[in-house]
C-alpha cells in the first residue's frame, strides 16, 4: 500500500521530540526517520532537559544546531510535565515553535488544556509503526513549517486529520 506521504521530500529542518519512553522513542524515529536529516531529531528524556536545550543552558549551551522547526512533546513527563514544558515554551521570548503534543491520554481535559496553552496539533501515539498515525500526520507538519507560519498549524494539521 502506498500513502501520499510517501512521495513528500526529506526535510532540510530539525525537530525535538521531548520524550522518555523508550519505545516511544524508536517509534517516532522508525516513522520519521525519513522525513529528517540524518541526527536532526533531538531527543530530550525530560521537560528538564527540554528546557536546557530550547535555551540553549547546562549541558546544551554550545549547541551548534539551529532551533528545531517541530516539537514533539509527551504530557507524562519526569521532572518538568509536558503542559508546564508547553507554558514555558509560549512564555518564554526567543522560543517560537510549533509544538505537537504527542501523547498516551485520550482525556478530554488533557486535550482541552493543550489547546488552552498553545499547542498547535494533539496527537494520540500509535501503538505500533504500522498505525502509521504519526507518519500520516507528522510528516505533512513537518513540510508545513517549510511553507506555513507556525501559528497556522492548529488549523492545518486538524485539516490533515480530517
């Protein structure tokens, strides 16, 4: 079977995928892999250390990588949880990104709160790559930021979804 993403081009930008569940991790680099440069998914095991490397402190402070063009960002996070990582991000001056909760809960709530703190798309994780969830919805985001402003995703992703 063929799907559409399968003729979208490789993007030249990076994304952060805030994430700690290891599975979690290889399936977003099994799905997305191709849709990145080689290394141009960052990875952050937690809110913590998300924060760090948006910016730019500890351990992550001569970063040589431009700011990624795509978060991706878990809700059940250790340290710092995924919704105080989202505050953050939208209140903090020089972070300006999309932000795509990619999450395990289905809660009405949860995804209510998203949306009241800025996030620009709520994704249900698959349960395995050959869902093809995240590849169907992600990639086409990805392309988007070469050619949307960010603050138009909202929209374009629920379009995608649709």
């Amino acid at each position: 079977m063929q799907y559409w993403t399968d003729t979208v081009p490789a993007i030249m930008k990076s994304l952060l995928f805030i994430e700690d569940n290891p599975y979690d991790l290889d399936l977003a680099q099994i799905a997305l892999g191709p849709y990145c440069e080689p290394c141009a998914m960052a990875i952050a095991r937690d809110g913590e250390e998300a924060l760090a490397y948006l910016r730019r402190e500890g351990a992550w402070k001569h970063r040589l990588n431009d700011d990624p063009a795509l978060d991706l960002l878990d809700l059940k996070l250790p340290k710092i949880d995924g919704l105080a990582v989202l505050q953050e991000i939208r209140r903090t001056p020089g972070i300006s990104l999309p932000v795509v909760a990619l999450t395990s809960s289905r809660e009405p709530r949860d995804l209510r709160r998203c949306y009241e703190q800025g996030v620009n798309a709520y994704l249900v994780k698959p349960t395995d790559v050959s869902e093809s969830k995240m590849l169907a919805l992600v990639a086409p985001l990805l392309v988007a930021v070469e050619h949307v402003h960010w603050r138009g995703l909202a929209d374009f992703a629920r379009r995608v979804a649709e």
